[in-house]
C-alpha cells in the first residue's frame, strides 16, 4: 500500500499537467487522446509478460522494474520540449507499466478469498490519496519552473525504489512456485480463451472491468480540455479538481467499500458501482457554471464566506462527478476480487495482466475515440462512455454464485 501511494502521487504529479503542455505545443483533442493512449499501447504490450515474470520469479523484481521505468519516463517528461518528446515519456512509463496487475496479485497472495475486495479497496485507498496528494504537489511544483514536476517526481520514484528495495518482502512463495506441477497458460492462449468463451465468469468479468476501466479513461483523456473550455479551469487550478476526485475516492474505499461489501457482496456491489459510474458519465455534459462568483456574493450580501461563495457556481459538477469515483471504488475492486476467485492462483498473476491487457485495449481505443468526439461534440464522449458502461451491468448477472465458497476435496482416505 505504501508503494502504491507513493508511485501514485508521482503519477499525478505530472497527468492533470499533460493536456496543458501538449495544448501548449499545438495538441488537439484527438493528440491529446492519442498521447494518453501512448502509455496504454506500451503497458498492452507488457502487462501479460510481467504478470508470467511475476508468477515465475516474484512480485517484487516484476515491480522494481516497473518504478525504474517511471523514474526515467518523468525525468523524460521534465525536459519535454516538443510533442514527440511527450510521446516518449509515456511510451517509457508504459513499458514497464503492468505492475498493476502485479500489484492485484500481490494483494490475492496475501488475504484469503473472502477479504480480497476489502483488501484490494485499501489498496484503492492507498493509491487514490496518491491521487489526492499529487495534483496539488504538481501544481506546487509547476511555479517553480516547467521542469519541476517531472523532476520531483522521479525523485519521488527513486525514492519509492529504496523503500521498497528495503521494506518490501515477496509476498509469492517461490519455493513452492516453482516446484509447482501445474502447467501455466500463455498468455496468447488466455487471451483468446477470454476472446472465444465470453460466456464464461471470467471472460465476463474481463470484459467488465475493460469497458468500465475504458470509458473511464477516455472521460479523463479529454476532461482537462472540457473543463478548460467549460469552466475556465487552468494549469494551475486543474490540481484541485483531481483533489477532490482523490479525497472521495479514498473516503469511499478506506471507509464505505468494507461494511458495502459486507452487505451487499462483491457482485451486487460492483453492480452498483456501475450504475454510479454510468450516472456520473451521463451527467456531465448538463453541467454548467450557475453564476458569477461576484453576483453571488452581492445576493447573499455576506451570508457566506467568500471561498463557499467562490464554490458555489460549481456545485452540480461537484454533484455529478462526486459519482465517479464512488462508482469506480464500487466497481474494479469487486470485479477483480471475483476474478481472483474463478482462477487457480497459479495463473493469478497470468490472468490479471490479462485483466490488464484488455483494460489497456480499452485505454489505447477509447481515450482517441474520445478525443476525435470531443473536437466535434464535447458533450459526445461523456454519453458514449455511460451508454458503454451502462450495459455491461447485464455481464454481471449472476455472478453471486461465484462469491459462494467453494468445499475443498476431501484428501483424507477413508478409514
């Protein structure tokens, strides 16, 4: 959890800051999906190897690799002067981007199943205040010069490299692992399993989490640039907003996702994060700014303090993107849970960076689709976006048989 906080915040140091300075260097709607995408296209590529490296040697060397890419991708990022430039830092971070499936795993080795969607909720947690924190050390940082966010955070990396270097113990049993009789799939098999029997629980599950993970990304790609446009948000300013996102989301999985799961169950759950999710999408578009600050302050005639009043003309976009980040901690962590239940955990590394190929499809498609839509109808990729995710409710159906724990076999002989 502390590594994952800590790379997080360097990641969002730097992305609510990648649409400015590609606008800055001529960027459209479209660049700008395409410059997300970049980073998704590297992690596609790599996220299956590293989730085989993790099952064969460990998680901890498969995620010391991944922080040392960050680390050169934002010192990359720092001297970016050109778009190109841009493309590369991502390309870089991408590659040695499948931890999070490395990380997934790691957390399955180390609970039983019935407290895997608790457990990968705090790590949600963990990185969502890296989400939290980042933005506004991001801001911080940029008044300092251009080169500073990227150079403070690949500190931060190199840093989260000695702690985990020191701190962090292998989580898989090797020994074990590697005495293991059990034939392990390959990945281009696991991935056309998922492709040719998509009725089967963990094909649903992967196409759930990859449309809902897809359209999210996408709304992100291009909400820089609709906020911008909307709202008058800046470079300087966009940090607060991610704030905000972060600070729900950490509230929603440290504090609601455990009793929620407890409740409700992971299936129903992940439903209703769904339905959030879509919600939160779908209302966007209809929000505007309700008045001028200056007009407010002189119909209340001091009734309010002058930062609420400053809010205030923003308080339906708090409203409707406050159901993001509640849909989203609902969602992923119970989806993924319940994948981790349906796979022999000799393939749970396999299997997550499957989670995390097709999720990264989805980041590689969506994220340009959004931005080709954007430059022709802002309000386009939100709608598409819910719509998606709205019907992938119909995948979960019936996945509470699932949650059920499974009798083991009984080994002993019969007396």
């Amino acid at each position: 959890m502390i590594t994952a906080f800590i790379d997080m915040v360097g990641t969002l140091m730097i992305i609510p800051l990648l649409p400015f300075y590609a606008k800055s260097f001529g960027a459209n709607g479209l660049v700008v999906g395409l410059l997300v995408s970049s980073f998704s296209i590297a992690q596609l590529l790599s996220a299956p190897m590293w989730g085989r490296f993790s099952d064969r040697y460990g998680r901890r060397p498969a995620l010391m690799v991944g922080l040392t890419a960050s680390a050169i991708a934002y010192v990359i990022f720092a001297y970016s002067n050109s778009l190109w430039l841009l493309f590369l830092s991502r390309l870089v971070q991408g590659s040695g981007g499948g931890t999070v499936s490395v990380i997934q795993a790691y957390v399955a080795d180390a609970l039983e199943p019935e407290e895997r969607a608790k457990g990968l909720g705090w790590l949600s947690a963990a990185t969502n205040a890296g989400v939290a924190l980042g933005p506004v050390l991001g801001s911080y940082l940029l008044a300092a010069g251009a080169h500073a966010p990227g150079l403070g955070a690949a500190a931060l990396c190199v840093l989260n490299i000695g702690f985990a270097f020191k701190f962090l113990v292998e989580s898989r049993d090797m020994t074990e692992a590697r005495a293991s009789k059990h034939k392990r799939g390959r990945s281009r098999d696991a991935l056309t399993h998922v492709l040719t029997h998509t009725n089967e629980p963990a094909s649903r599950l992967v196409w759930i989490y990859a449309i809902g993970i897809g359209a999210f990304q996408g709304m992100n790609a291009i909400l820089a640039l609709f906020l911008a446009a909307r709202f008058g948000v800046t470079s300087h300013t966009i940090g607060y907003f991610y704030t905000y996102i972060g600070c729900i989301s950490v509230l929603a999985r440290a504090l609601v996702l455990g009793p929620a799961v407890d409740k409700f169950g992971e299936a129903r759950l992940s439903r209703i994060g769904q339905t959030l999710l879509a919600a939160g999408l779908a209302a966007m578009p209809f929000m505007h700014r309700l008045a001028d600050p200056a007009a407010l302050a002189d119909k209340l005639g001091g009734m309010l303090p002058v930062s609420a009043i400053a809010f205030l003309p923003f308080l339906p976009l708090a409203l409707a993107v406050a159901l993001l980040p509640l849909g989203t901690a609902f969602t992923f962590p119970c989806v993924t849970a319940l994948l981790s239940r349906v796979i022999p955990s000799s393939e749970r590394g396999l299997y997550m960076g499957v989670q995390q190929t097709f999720g990264g499809t989805a980041r590689v498609l969506f994220p340009i689709l959004a931005g080709w839509a954007f430059d022709r109808f802002p309000e386009l990729p939100f709608l598409m976006s819910a719509a998606l995710v709205a019907g992938t409710i119909l995948l979960g159906l019936g996945m509470e048989e699932y949650t059920k724990p499974k009798r083991e076999p009984n080994t002993v002989p019969a007396a």
